[in-house]
C-alpha cells in the first residue's frame, strides 16, 4: 500500500491533466490534441498524424523520456483540502503520524471529497520513440503508467469509511475492559478512555449493504501499456487533398481493477487488485481460486490482468492549412485472474473497523475490501472488462505557420467502466510561435465531470526543433482564484529529435 500511494504521491507533486491528451504536455496547454500531436504522442489519440512527418524537414526521429500527468477535481476542491490529501498520502508513505488532522477537519475533508466527488487522471511516459519519413510513413512505440480514479460516497458510507465503528448509523458500540465486554450507547461526548476501548458498533436493525451504500460509485484502474502504431499517407497532396490512415494497438498489463457502484435497490463490485496493496480479504480468499499472496521480497506491483486494445484512425489535410481527424481508440478487453471479487448484498448489523486517521480517499477502497470492511465478498475465478473506448473528432487551421488552432470533441464509448469520460468533453484552443525557440498554447474546454476550464502553456524548442522542454496547466484559473474545482500543472523536459 505503501509503494500505491507514493506513486500517487509522486504525481501529485507536479499536477496535470491528461485524461484526453495522454499525458502530452505539448497539448495539455491548449486543451486540443488530434490535430495536434505527430509522433509517438499521437498513440492512443489519432495515429494517423504519424503520416504527416514531424513538422522538421530536416528531422525524421523523436525520442521522450518522462513527461508526466495528473489532476485532481472536485465540486468542492479548494486550495487547503488539496493540501491536506497531498499531506495525508505523504503521512502514509513516510510512515508519520497524521498529525494536524483532527476530526473536524476530516469531517470536512468528507464532505468536500468523499460526497460531492472526486476525479483523478494520472499518466507517465516512461519511454517514447517515432520515426516519420514522407515515403514510409511513420512508425511510433511508446511505454505508458495510466491511473484512473472517480468516487463519489452517499453520507452513511462515507461516515463508516472515515469513523469506522464510530459512524453515526450504530446506535451501539461493544466496547472491552479487562476482558469483560458491554455494550454502551453510540453518543457524542463518550470519553477519550471508553472510545480507545470500543471493539465494533452495531445497528439494532440491520440494513442492506444495498440500502446502505445507495448512491456510491468507485471506480478504478491502473494499467501499463506498451503501444505501437504506423501511420501513412494514403493519396493526395496536402497543398490540394490529402488523406492519412492509421492503425496502433497496445500490450496491456494491470495493475488494478476496481469496480462498485450502488444505485436503485443494486449493489454491483467485481475488484481485481494487486497483492502489493496489501489488503486482508479474510477467511473468504481461502475459498476463491483466483487468490494470490504478495511475495515478502517483491518490490514491484504484481499484475493481476493483461489485455490488448487497438486504434483506427484517419486524418485529412486541405489546402495546406486545414486539418480534420478522426479516430476511435482502445477498442478491446482486459482479462483479470488473481484476487477477482465480487459483492453479495446482505444485511451488515455490526462493523469492527477503525475509521480513516486521514483524509486520503485513496484508502477507501481497502476499507470496502478489508476483511472488516463492510462488503461480503465472494470470490471467482476470471473476470473479462472491456476497455475505457473513446470516439475523438478535432479539426484546426494555421495561419503563416505561426498561428494553429483547433477544436476538439472527445466522447466515451462505454462511460461505466472504470477510467472513462462521464460524458463527452468539447474544447477549443491553439498555439502561437512568438519565436522560433518559444511556442505559446492557450484554450478553453469543459464537458465531462468539468466545469469550464482555462489551460495554458508554453514550450521551448531549441537548436531549430532538436531539443524541445516546457511546462503547462490545464485550467490557469486555479493560480489566480481558489473558487476553481481543479488543480494541474504539466511539464515534459526530455524531448529530443534528430
């Protein structure tokens, strides 16, 4: 659990967006990509770009190492309870007392996060690679981290989360002294002494996890991808009609899969999660043939799935300056063979769980899944999840190879699996060269579980396109205001060409 959460640690130090842009710092500026990106970043977004060569005559190859991505948002996101996730996660991974978090502030913290929503999209590019030339066409491979979370708690759940055998929905508590057992009344104001002594809290009428979590949503995924696409030029001539083609799949290795939603009188969760969590599932992962243990020595997270998914994509260039794509992106299945749950909707009348000592939202997955959580859990052997499909259409213009700007429309194709886009996001935005070493971006998009946002960006091309770095924000207003509902910042610093 700890190595989770200093991943996420890790990419919440330098905050970004890139859901819809892949991690590409280039494009998370504008908000725009699939008219935008021609390399190896165009994987997974519109491959056919691969055919339209670099944008330097004299340069056929693009290498990149380490551009990252990540946001955060919420409804209720400001500035300090931001500050207190980062510091809760931190808490965890360095093993520090939770200090400054009392339980006023994580009441508040679970009204801001845990019930109106939270949202956060983490990419990172470990290794890029494009080769593009006018007669070949171009041919891309790139190694990707994906990290896509979504929750949003009703107030019974999220008060069993946070306070445990505390929460307000026991009428009781069984609390211990000296081996002797009693039961006391749930109240406010019981002292510091009998609360350290409660072992479980009760409800005298006992009620359907069903009926209980009704409203929840948790949504999950950690993968690896490894992808290669090619790209081409089909017929024509840009100064006239030209048409581009393009093809990419993807090795898919995961990590992670959770899936729980509860809505109508239906409660719904198949979980698939890497032994490195850590999380005790009980008595019940004797009976479930798809149960692993972490191995003691094992540093890196172990897989629990793998798949494929595959991109089609075509892109039209006019007149030298218009250009419209189009592209349907990772189409496909991931298939899951250790540690596959699901839930049986029972009647829970007593919990023996600690609540949260922080507000890392993170956690509240172990907290459905632990042994003395609040889920029965059943277990299974394999579990076949289609992937998070997209349907991207975009177009743009440039005026005297300074001045590009675009549109952008990208919907899901099945919203309900984890990673998905809620809805379709619309943006618009472009770049301006001021100079030939300095390359400003600017837009607007919303749509999706975002309200309007503002990015920005800018990047530094140097030695005529050979060396390239710069840093952006997908929404400029949270600099300037604390009333915007996310948080990013986006930099790539390694991208060379040759």
């Amino acid at each position: 659990m700890k190595f989770y959460s200093l991943v996420i640690l890790l990419f919440t130090t330098t905050i970004v967006f890139g859901q819809t842009q892949n991690g590409a710092y280039t494009a998370i500026g504008k908000g725009v990509a699939t008219t935008f990106l021609t390399d190896y970043q165009c994987l997974g977004i519109n491959t056919s770009m691969l055919g339209t060569g670099t944008g330097y005559e004299d340069k056929k190859a693009t290498f990149g190492t380490s551009e990252m991505a990540f946001s955060i948002y919420s409804p209720a996101l400001t500035k300090q309870n931001f500050i207190n996730l980062r510091t809760a996660i931190t808490n965890e991974v360095t093993g520090n007392s939770a200090e400054g978090f009392n339980l006023a502030e994580q009441k508040e913290s679970v009204a801001n996060f845990a019930e109106k929503g939270i949202a956060m999209n983490a990419n990172y590019n470990w290794f890029g690679f494009a080769y593009q030339g006018e007669k070949f066409g171009g041919i891309a491979v790139q190694v990707r981290e994906k990290f896509n979370w979504y929750s949003q708690l009703n107030q019974q759940t999220t008060d069993i989360i946070f306070r445990g055998q505390f929460a307000s929905i026991f009428d009781s508590l069984t609390v211990a002294f000296d081996g002797d057992t009693t039961q006391i009344a749930n109240r406010p104001g019981i002292s510091e002494d009998t609360l350290a002594a409660a072992i479980s809290g009760q409800i005298s009428s006992p009620i359907l996890i069903s009926e209980l979590t009704d409203g929840t949503k948790i949504k999950q995924r950690w993968d690896r991808e490894w992808n290669i696409g090619y790209g081409r030029k089909i017929f024509g001539k840009p100064e006239t009609f030209a048409l581009y083609g393009g093809i990419s799949g993807r090795y898919i290795q995961s990590v992670a899969h959770f899936d729980f939603e509860s809505s109508n009188g239906n409660v719904n969760l198949y979980s698939a999660m890497s032994p490195s969590f850590d999380i005790d599932y009980g008595a019940v992962a004797n009976s479930n043939p798809s149960a692993v243990m972490q191995e003691a020595s094992r540093k890196i997270p172990e897989l629990v799935g793998n798949g494929y998914g595959f991109d089609l994509s075509a892109t039209v260039k006019m007149a030298k300056i218009f250009t419209f794509g189009l592209a349907i992106n990772n189409i496909g299945s991931v298939t899951y063979n250790k540690n596959i749950y699901k839930v049986r909707d029972t009647l829970i009348g007593s919990v023996s769980l600690e609540g949260l000592k922080d507000p890392n939202v993170l956690r509240s997955v172990n907290r459905f899944l632990d042994k003395d959580g609040i889920l029965e859990l059943e277990g299974q052997e394999k579990l076949v999840v289609p992937n998070s499909a997209t349907i991207r259409i975009g177009g743009s213009m440039e005026f005297f190879k300074r001045i590009n700007i675009g549109v952008d429309v990208v919907a899901p194709f099945n919203k309900d699996n984890p990673g998905s886009l809620a809805n379709p996001i619309i943006s618009a935005g472009g770049d301006f060269k001021l100079f030939k070493w300095l390359c400003l971006s600017a837009g607007y998009y919303g749509g999706g579980v975002y309200k309007s946002n503002v990015p920005l960006g800018v990047n530094f091309i140097l030695r005529g396109g050979a060396y390239e770095f710069g840093i952006s924000s997908t929404d400029i207003l949270r600099f300037v205001s604390d009333n915007t509902h996310s948080v990013s910042t986006a930099f790539g610093f390694a991208r060379i060409r040759f």
